[in-house]
C-alpha cells in the first residue's frame, strides 16, 4: 500500500539471485521441497582434452570423486576441461512432480551442464539447485562439461620436474605449488541428488 513490495528470499553460501519485475503480474503459489533423492546406479564416463598435449584415456567409472584421488598421475595432476557423461534412473514420482531440480554436489571448477540434450546452467560453485522441469525422465543422461585451473598440472610439474614443463605463464611470480601437498579438489564430485517441488 506503501508502494514498496518486500519479498522473503534464502540464499545459500555464495549465491546471488536477479529480482526481475515485470508490467504486468500473476500471482504465483509458492513452491516448497517435497522430496529429495541420492542417484544411486552411475555410469560415468570421463573424457579428458588437457591445456597441454597429452593424450589421456577415458575412464569409465560409478561413482564420482576429486580427479585428485586418482592413481593416474594425468589424471591426479590434471588440468583442462573433463566431459562427465553420466547416465542414471530416478524414481517415477520425480517424473511426475510440479517441479523438478537436480543438484551436482561439489565441484573443483566451472562447468556447462546439459540434461537430456539440453544445456541447463552454467556452474561455478557447490551445491546448487538447477532447475530441470520437464526434463527429467526416468531413463537420464547428465553432460557436465568441466574446465580446472592449471595450479593441480603446476603441482605435477613442480614435483616431477622441480619446474613447470607442461604449461607456460608469461607473469611472474614468487610462489608455485609444490606437488601433491599443494593439490586442490578438482572436478565433479557429486554426489548428485535430484529434488521435486509441489
């Protein structure tokens, strides 16, 4: 009546939201959580196209994890983008919801997310909810095209080679990682959940 509109926002750590008002305005019920689900069942396949040359085979795996635990010392130290292309079931009832949203976990980098075809978000931080009505089905392909920084292949040179060799920086700097005490997390490292609305 005031002619100010006060709204009741939640932001997770690091969140940042656009308000955006329109001309004209319907009245929306609010939606709230009704279910949340771990996707159990996983088949990930990783493909690999480092800054460097370097050849790295894909690796098929069911579960998610930091490239940082692998044995793969290329992988371990790695650095460029990874395609994750996971396929995974959810139960019927997510199907059927009002709304839908899938939600990756944690991630060491910023990521194109594709869900069924469809580009879904651009992500650069954990835990995030990403809208995805109408494009959840019971049978699912995730795309998660991931980009690291170099500061983990930094680390592999400088433990390797006691120098960088796979990467060069036309900047100086007086501090380098110093091999695996010096690694970040890195990559998607779930666990992805799905959640419905009503």
């Amino acid at each position: 009546t005031d002619g100010r509109s006060s709204i009741r926002m939640t932001f997770k750590p690091h969140q940042s939201l656009f308000v955006v008002f329109s001309a004209e305005s319907s009245a929306q019920k609010e939606m709230s959580e009704s279910g949340r689900a771990s996707v159990d069942g996983l088949k990930v396949r990783m493909d690999f196209e480092p800054f460097y040359e370097k050849t790295i085979a894909p690796v098929e795996t069911d579960c998610l994890k930091s490239l940082t635990e692998f044995e793969d010392e290329d992988i371990r130290f790695f650095g460029g983008y990874v395609r994750y292309t996971i396929e995974f079931d959810v139960p019927a009832k997510f199907t059927e919801a009002r709304a839908t949203a899938i939600n990756l976990g944690s991630i060491g980098g910023v990521a194109e997310v594709r869900l069924n075809g469809k580009t879904v978000k651009y992500l650069w931080k954990d835990d995030d909810d990403i809208p995805v009505d109408n494009l959840l089905w019971k049978g699912n392909r995730l795309e998660v095209i991931l980009g690291t920084t170099l500061r983990n292949r930094m680390a592999g040179d400088m433990e390797k080679y006691g120098r960088t060799v796979n990467i060069e920086t036309p900047t100086s700097t007086n501090w380098l990682p110093q091999g695996e005490k010096d690694l970040k997390p890195s990559g998607l490292m779930g666990p992805v959940s799905v959640i419905m609305y009503k």
